[in-house]
C-alpha cells in the first residue's frame, strides 16, 4: 500500500503550542499554493497509484468551499480512505458538501479540550458548543470521524481531563487521538518556559486508557484509539514504514528507500515549483543499521510491535536487552517486540536506543512524518 499527503500550511491563528508547519495572515497565497501543489504532484508522482489520501496541516478547512473543490479535483479520486484534516470553527455546509462530493471519506477535528477556559488559554478560537454543532454536521453527512484531544496543558486539573474525554466519548466518534502536550521551542508555551508536570500527565493518561478501554476503543498505536474496524489505514502506511508521497511545503516523502523533505517556508515552496524544479530541500537514502533502526522505531508505536526477526536481532542485540530489562517492551511468545504500558509512556527513550541522535518527533509524529 502506499499513500499521498498533501500539507495544507493556513491556520487563522497559530495556537500556543504548535510547531507544525502552519502560518496564520496568509490565507491570500492559497490560489498560488493550490497551483503549486498541483504542479508538485504531476512532476513528482511518476505514475504511482495511491491507497489512501490524508490532507492534513496546519488547517485545511482554512479553504474556502471552492478551494477545497479544487484541491480535491486535482488529488481526489477513488481512495480506501481520503482524510481531511479541520478545525470545528472553520467548517460551513458548503465545504462539508464539498468534501463529500470530492471523495472525502473521513474527517479529523481538533478540538483538544471540551473546557472553554482552556481553549481559550491554549489559543484556540472555537468553544465546546462550535465543535458540537460540527460534529454533528460531520456525522449526519456520513464522515467517519476522529477527535483530536491533548492532555496535560497548563492548568488543567486530572478531573478536566477526565471530563474532556467523557465528553467526547459520549459522541461515539470511530477514532480519536489523544496527544500529551510537548513544549516546543519555537512555540509561544516554549518562550514561556511552560512545564509539563509529568507525575499528574502520566495520571492523565494513565485514566485516559482506562476510559477509552472501557468505551470500546482499542488502544492500536501510542496516541491513537478507534472502535473494531477503524483504525487509520493511512497512519498505519507510516507505521508499517510504508511508502508515501508527501506534497506541500514542510511535507516529507518516503519512496524508494529515501527520505526526502520539501522546503517548510511558503515562498521557497512556490517559487521552487513555479520554476520547474522539485521543492526539496533534503534527501537522504536510508540503509543498513540507520534503516533498520527506522524500522524498529516506527513499528514499536503500533501496540502490537513488531515481528522480531534475525535480522533485528543481530543489529540490536543490547539495545533489545536494555528495553526489556528495564521493562519498557516485552518479547511475546510470537516472537514480536511490543511496548508494556510502561514503554508506551517512555517511548522517546525506547526510541533514542534505536535511532541516534533521536529527536522526538512529537505527539502528531505520524502527521509530521508526512508534513
Ligand atoms: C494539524 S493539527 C489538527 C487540525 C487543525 N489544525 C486543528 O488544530 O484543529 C494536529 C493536532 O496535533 C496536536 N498537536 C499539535 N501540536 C502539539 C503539541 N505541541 N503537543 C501536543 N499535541 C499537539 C493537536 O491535537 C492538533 O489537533
Ligand atoms: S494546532 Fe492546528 S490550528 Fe493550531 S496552529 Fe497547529 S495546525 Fe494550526
């Protein structure tokens, strides 16, 4: 399988903690991005077929309906699953009309919170009440549809977080993702110096799996829970360390066996394509131990781990000891390699003695994977 991402970088406003991608003020470079992406994607897909699309950002529903139509006439189609990510202030009848007739098959909101007050303080611009009247919208067009919630934001209490996600699960969505929150340093929490107090994060999450558990939800990768049947099956092309094209500014590709990145500023996205050439800026072959290690990585996010095979075995031989005596993963008696609760927790560290230098890749690892 493989498949297409297409980086939307428009948000209204750049909310306190983020680091993706995303600029607020330059909504009137949309008509030449959306050329651009078109451009990209005739130079760049070579005669690939994709399984799946994820339009993800920053903020796609930024687009007007007119806009979203003529995206998704250039990358729409027949997909097994076509994503679209949107903010619940940003999507109207039109645009949700739009998407239905584009192919969209799954929506994905951020709603982060069901308590006003901390939206507010998080600089998000909807309320509980606008996600609600989305939602609905959403749900009675016939979307599947996955809520994004974060925990662990500044000054919110075990008992908020709690609320939040019974909220949310009282809607019966097919998937949510659930991100703790981590302070970035380009970010404005990150020139707070903002801190995460990781004893009450970890009760968060702890609560969280027990809810979600309860709810039905199985628990199938490190952030993410669908109902039986709904697991992401683009995210899943990441995590099985599948191939994708990836268009857009900021947007990554893995083809071939090399990984390579589009340039993140607007401008330099533009200019490169409307002068004919590929918007790279990095590329880089993955092979041997750094390949494998990739691997290790991306496959250990999904709850059922990996299939620990010779292979691995003789790349990693002290590092798999490490992780399993300190009781971060378990080697089951199928033979495959998957984090206890407890590594789901420390993941960053399982990772960083598989891939070094290791960055954490964030809580949207898969979207930024892609972005
Ligand atoms: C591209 S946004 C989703 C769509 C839309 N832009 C929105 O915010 O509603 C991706 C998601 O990543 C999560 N996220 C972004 N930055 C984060 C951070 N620093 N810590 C934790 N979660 C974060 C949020 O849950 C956010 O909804
Ligand atoms: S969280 Fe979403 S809306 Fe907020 S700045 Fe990031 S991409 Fe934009």
């Amino acid at each position: 399988m493989r498949g297409l991402y297409v980086h939307i970088p428009f948000c209204a406003v750049k909310c306190f903690y983020c680091d993706f991608t995303a600029f607020s003020g330059q909504k009137s470079q949309a008509a030449r991005y959306l050329r651009a992406l078109e451009r990209e994607f005739e130079m760049t897909r070579q005669g690939l077929s994709f399984d799946t699309l994820y339009i993800g950002g920053g903020t796609p529903s930024e687009l007007s309906a007119s806009e979203i139509a003529e995206l998704l006439r250039n990358v729409g189609g027949e997909y097994r699953e076509a994503t679209f990510e949107a903010s619940p202030d940003s999507l109207d009848a039109e645009k949700i009309s739009a998407l239905r007739l584009g192919g969209v098959t799954r929506l994905s909101l951020g709603l982060e919170t069901a308590e006003d007050r901390l939206l507010r303080s998080v600089g998000r611009r909807h309320t509980w009440k606008d996600f609600l009247r989305t939602y609905d919208a959403c749900r009675a067009a016939g979307f599947s549809v996955n809520v994004d919630l974060m925990y662990a934001l500044p000054g919110q209490t075990l008992a908020e977080c709690d609320r939040s996600l019974d909220a949310v699960l009282s809607l019966s969505p097919d998937h949510l993702s659930l991100y703790g929150l981590q302070v970035e340093d380009r970010t404005l929490f990150g020139k707070r110096e903002v801190e995460v107090d990781e004893d009450l994060a970890r009760s968060m999450f702890e609560s969280a799996l027990d809810r979600l558990a309860a709810a039905g939800f199985e628990h199938y990768e490190i952030s993410n829970f669908a109902r039986p049947g709904h697991q992401s099956v683009h995210n899943r092309i990441y995590w099985r360390n599948g191939e994708y094209l990836g268009l857009g500014c900021g947007a990554s590709s893995f083809l071939n066996g090399t990984r390579r990145a589009n340039h993140d500023r607007l401008g330099d996205y533009c200019a490169a394509v409307e002068a004919g050439r590929p918007p790279i800026a990095e590329a880089e072959r993955l092979d041997g131990r750094r390949a494998l290690g990739e691997k290790v990585l991306l496959g250990l996010r999904l709850i059922e781990g990996i299939d620990w095979t010779p292979e691995f075995d003789s790349a990693f031989p002290r590092e798999k000891r490490h992780v399993v005596e300190r009781g971060w993963a378990v080697l089951d008696d199928d033979n495959r390699l998957r984090l206890t609760r407890e590594g789901v927790f420390l993941a960053n560290k399982v990772f960083a003695e598989f891939v070094e230098p290791f960055r954490s890749p964030g809580p949207g690892a898969l979207q930024e994977a892609a972005a």
